[in-house]
C-alpha cells in the first residue's frame, strides 16, 4: 500500500498569518526525502489551503507524484490543464464546510462529472473519483471512464463503537474488490491515523492511502521526518 501525504493544513497554517511561513512546498519536498510515494493538495475555490503558486512549484519541484484534488468546476479544471498534475481526485466542495464531508454523488452528477474527466483525459490527466464505498457509485465511475476511485473512509476513521468499526472496514473491502474486479484502481483516505491505520492496512485491494490530518499534527511534536516514517512502518511494505 502506497502513501501520499495531504499538505494542505501546512498551507492553512502560513495563511493564518499572511506570511510565508511554514511553506507547503518545502514540506512536501522534505516529506519526499523521508520517503512518502506522493503529495496530496485541494486548490479549493475559495483557496483556503494551497494557492496556485504553492500548485506551480510543486509540479515542478516534486519527484514522486502530485495529486490535485478539486471541485469538478471550470476555473479549476482550466488550471488543473495548465499545470497538469500527475493525478486529478474529484471531490464534492461545500465552502461552509471545515472538510471534504463525504464522497461524490456520481450517479446524481453524472453528467457535470462525465464532462470533467473527459476534459482532464483530453489534456492526458488521469483522475479518480472520491466515492463512497458503494457499488452502485463505483460502477458508475467505471461506466464514465474514471481510472482510480478513492474510497471515502471517514465513517470508519469516526466509527463510536468497535462493532460499527468493523462493519464499514467490510463494506470498504467489499467495495474495493468490486472496483479492482472492473478494472479501477483503488485509494482510500479521510480520518486516518495512527490508530485506525493498524487495521486498514490489511484490505488488500487498495493500492494507496491518502493522509493528512494526522501526519502533520503529529509532526508538531515529533518532526515532519519522524511522523512520516512512523506510518510508513505501520502502513508496511508497497
Ligand atoms: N482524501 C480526500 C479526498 C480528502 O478530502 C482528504 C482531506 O483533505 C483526505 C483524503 C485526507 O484526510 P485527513 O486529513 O483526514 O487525513
């Protein structure tokens, strides 16, 4: 299972005073010496995290990969075009919210999100979509030509009871099989920690996990080169 680390809350910090620091470049940068498989940004339409100049340099400064999340809206996709991540993850984006509250309604939205993967596809960019771990919306990802969905883990990072823990890991699993099975390539992420990433890891069918919260909190106090590399021993081996 791969990992790629959300730098957005470094972003959030900087903007809380203006300033330039800390940088979400350098972070993502150092986060890569210390070994993460890629980095994770939400350009959001009100920019509440990363800008488009933190989007320019990261492209042009990261080794591994770069995975843009955004809203399926034109502004956004025109810059995601221009700047041309390695992958586009579509989420749905509310500016009320603290956030991402939960997967993309695909089936509801079929024809604004078909339009938008078409448009990344066309400018070479392949994209994944945030669903819930539900059948009917991965098979419709599948019929509108997504490459990868990224399974919404947040209602079991927010389980109350071990019992309800372990009945969504199983919905989770069985969702990630049924992508695998067409032929989707399966990440997953929201609310994951070094907690609840001990049994995550074993789902078998999910090629990476995307984390952010918990990675960054914990390098306040520990270092950015320690946390980094105290889930990448819990998440085990690619
Ligand atoms: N995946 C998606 C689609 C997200 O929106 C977020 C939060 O920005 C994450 C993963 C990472 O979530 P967390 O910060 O809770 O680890």
């Amino acid at each position: 299972m791969k990992f790629t680390l959300n730098v957005d809350h470094v972003a959030v910090l900087r903007n809380a005073r203006a300033e330039e620091n800390p940088d979400p470049v350098t972070f993502a940068l150092l986060a890569e010496l210390y070994g993460v498989d890629g980095i994770v940004v939400h350009l959001r339409e009100d920019r509440r995290h990363i800008n488009e100049r933190d989007l320019r340099l990261l492209r042009e400064q990261l080794k591994t990969k770069l995975d843009l999340e955004m809203a399926a809206v034109q502004e956004i996709i025109n810059i995601a075009c221009d700047v041309q991540p390695d992958l586009v993850t579509l989420v749905p984006e509310k500016r009320e919210e603290l956030t991402t509250e939960g997967g993309l309604n695909v089936i509801d939205n079929i024809e604004q999100i078909k339009d938008t993967i078409d448009q990344l596809h066309d400018a070479d960019i392949p994209v994944s979509l945030f669903v819930e771990p539900d059948i009917n919306q991965i098979d419709t990802a599948a019929e509108i030509n997504s490459d990868i969905i990224e399974i919404h883990t947040g209602v079991y990072a927010n389980a109350k009871t071990e019992e309800d823990a372990f009945d969504e890991l199983e919905r989770i699993r069985q969702a990630a099989k049924h992508a695998k099975k067409i032929g989707l390539g399966v990440n997953a992420g929201h609310g994951l920690d070094y907690i609840n990433i001990k049994e995550f890891r074993v789902i078998k069918d999910i090629d990476e996990v995307s984390i952010g919260q918990a990675v960054i909190a914990r390098s306040v106090f520990v270092g950015l080169e320690q946390a980094v590399k105290e889930m990448i021993d819990l998440i085990g081996p690619n």
